[in-house]
C-alpha cells in the first residue's frame, strides 16, 4: 500500500523515514516493495518533535503518574504474608481498572528485586521481605513509571542503609537536572552519591541508566546515562530511577517522574520517605 501510495503520485526516489518503533517486517517490505526510495531513520525527526512537551501533555502525564501512585498506595493497604508477585500485581491492575485506565506492574520479592528487571521465578511474600512494584498506566496515550520499594513488617539496618542512600541519590538527580546542562551531567550526580556510599565503582551495584525520557512512550528520547551530551530544555520529561541490587540479597529502586522546568525540575509525584512509610502516610 505504501509502495502503490508513491507510485500513485509520481515518487520515484527519495528518502523515507521508519519511525523506530515500527516493527522490521514493515520497514523491511517496504524497502522491497519500493525499492527506487531509501528508507532511512525518522528518529531525528520524530524524537525531536516528542522530546519537548507542552502544557497539556505534561498535565495528562501528571494524571497518569497520580493515579499510579493511587494504585499502588491502595494494594500497598492489602499486602500480606502469604502473597505471591502475581497476586500482587493483579490487584494492581484491578485497581487501575477500578480508576478508570489501563496499568500494569511488575512485581519482585525478596533476592528476586536484586534483579533490575525482575524474575518470573515463583516469590512467596514474608515477614522482612523487600518487595519492589514497577511500572505505570496510560492516560490519553501518555505514560507513567513510577517504582515503590517497601518491606512488610520491620526491614534490617542494612535495607534502612541502602534506601536512604538511594533516596539521597534521587535527590541529587533531581537538582542537577536544569535547563542547559548535559544529560549525561544528571546520572553522574546520582552515581557519584551511591559510589561514595561505598557501592561503586562506576555500574557496579547501580547497573543501569538514571533515567530515560518519557512521554507517549515509556521510553523515549532524550535518555540521562553516560554518554548523552544532549543540553536539557524546558518541557522535557524523564524518569528518575535509581537503584541499588545486591545479588542475592535485595534491590532497592526509587522511581519518579520529573519534567524539566525554565529553572531546574519537579517530581509529578512525592519521593517514598522510607522502606515502612513508603507512600508517607505516617
């Protein structure tokens, strides 16, 4: 159709562009369908469009992160021992249901959260056990990712320790996040406080970017990891997510949305206080 469609209006070369998310077969067919053009990259057109938001995308972004945390806070009251990751995560995405969107979250439990992405491994819920939810819903097509990391009942001295370094860490993220500065300058803020807290060097407990941009994908363009020199600008929008994963032991990770503003950044939502507060109820 795409091939018949240049035909039809007398294109007979030129460029065209593949948005990334596009799945190979198409970009692939129609190469073979229209072989007189040359289908290129459209991600410095298409990322250059989405990666500034306007007044009305950032609201519908603030929405989406409100009702995530509601989500959360309203399973979090119904976490109990016994609970496996799915049971979990079910009633996350009733509660979403119930609010009126679609969401989702993954779920880990226990050494399972010492793994950035999770396992599919059976988890079981128990007295001590850290227990870390991820993810977000959609609103008018614009997402969320919002992380929660939470012990039921009393965590150890250890688990305290790391969750304080990494809410310090998210902090620091936050405040160097500004108008002008360099992506990348934003997760050596972070890193710089878990390295110093004596989980370094460089990625190793922190094993991932601290943050990716955000908006009518869950990843996107811009992204703050090493490497990225691109100048931040007012309207972008991020997460900021760092983590600290002990292999067999446990993971902590805060996550929060924050948009760039004419003078620094803001969280759509609060920063979790702490492993037994984790929604700052009290």
């Amino acid at each position: 159709m795409v091939a018949a469609g240049l035909k039809d209006r007398g294109i007979s070369g030129g460029r065209i562009g593949i948005e990334e998310r596009t799945t190979f077969v198409f970009s692939d067919g129609i190469a073979k369908a229209a072989p007189q053009v040359n289908v290129a990259s459209a991600t410095p057109v298409t990322a250059g469009c989405r990666m500034i938001k306007t007044q009305h995308e950032l609201n519908l972004m603030r929405l989406a992160n409100q009702v995530t945390l509601e989500a959360y806070e309203a399973v979090y009251k119904s976490l109990h021992a016994g609970m496996s990751q799915y049971d979990f995560a079910n009633l996350i995405e009733a509660a979403y249901s119930k609010l009126g969107f679609r969401g989702e979250a993954s779920v880990n439990v226990g050494d399972a959260s010492a793994l950035p992405h999770g396992s599919a491994k059976p988890q079981i819920i128990r007295e001590g056990t850290i227990v870390l939810i991820d993810d977000g819903c959609s609103v008018e097509g614009y997402q969320s990712d919002i992380s929660r990391t939470f012990v039921l009942g009393k965590p150890s001295d250890k688990m305290r320790k790391v969750f304080d370094i990494v809410h310090r860490a998210q902090g620091a993220a936050l405040k160097q996040a500004r108008p002008g500065v360099e992506a990348q300058s934003v997760d050596a803020a972070a890193r710089k406080v878990i390295a110093d807290a004596g989980y370094g060097p460089d990625y190793k407990y922190f094993t991932h970017r601290v943050g990716h941009g955000i908006g009518m994908d869950g990843h996107e363009w811009p992204y703050l990891v090493r490497g990225d020199t691109i100048t931040l600008r007012p309207g972008m929008a991020f997460s900021d997510e760092p983590g600290i994963y002990i292999r067999g032991e446990f993971g902590v990770r805060l996550e929060d949305d924050m948009y760039i503003t004419e003078s620094g950044a803001e969280l759509f939502t609060p920063q979790s206080p702490s492993l037994e507060d984790p929604f700052g109820k009290g």
